[in-house]
C-alpha cells in the first residue's frame, strides 16, 4: 500500500534497504572516493557507512552530523536514511533501555527520584 501525501501517491523504503554499518580501516579509499565525487572534504571521527549492492555509497560523521554520498551510486532518501540511523544511535547511548526510551518520547525527559524505602 502507498501513502498518499498532498494528493499524490508516495513511495516508502524499509529502513533496512541498504546495509548501514560502522566504517572501517579498510573503507578508507572508499571514504575518499565518496568525498571526491560530493567535492567536499573528506569525514572524521565515527563514521557509518551505506551500501547499495555492495558498494560504499553514502556515509554520516556521527561527531561532525555531516553526510557525504555519490551521486551515481546513492538514492536521494538514503542520507536521510543515515541521519535517521544516527539519531537512533545516539537515543540508544543516552537511554539504552526502549521503554525507557519510549516514556521519555511520551512524557519528556524526568530527574531521577529515589524510591521509597519499604517499610
């Protein structure tokens, strides 16, 4: 089933369409490739890569929240996709648990309350 946004029909991808993986030492010349062909500057700190058909074709900075991808290679959705993935990570390092997570989404961020001594 399509959604329909404005009238128009839209297309949904899975989030787990393109493999998003941690980049290793040896996608160093594929890091320098992606940065060449989107002219920008080559990524630092932590980053994670996407592949289409097992090639790098975008990849996110998780320190710097800057994404790099090759025109030829990657869809138009997939540094949204990454970005996504990102946030995801980061909300899993912050509160690990997902039912903490999800009464911080519902009811906001609360301060730590002991809790009452039995008697």
């Amino acid at each position: 089933m399509t959604p329909i946004a404005d009238g128009e029909p839209t297309t949904v991808f899975p989030a787990n369409l393109h493999p998003i993986r941690p980049a290793t030492a040896d996608d160093a010349m594929a890091l320098r490739r992606l940065a060449a062909a989107s002219d920008a500057s080559p990524l630092t700190g932590h980053v994670l890569v996407a592949e289409v058909d097992g090639a790098v074709a975008a990849a996110i900075s998780r320190d710097e929240r800057r994404t790099i991808a090759d025109p030829a290679l990657a869809p138009s959705y997939l540094t949204a996709l990454l970005r996504s993935h990102t946030g995801v990570l980061a909300a899993v390092e912050r509160q690990p648990s997902l039912a903490a997570r999800i009464r911080e989404a519902v009811l906001g961020t609360r301060d730590a309350q002991p809790l009452p001594l039995a008697a």
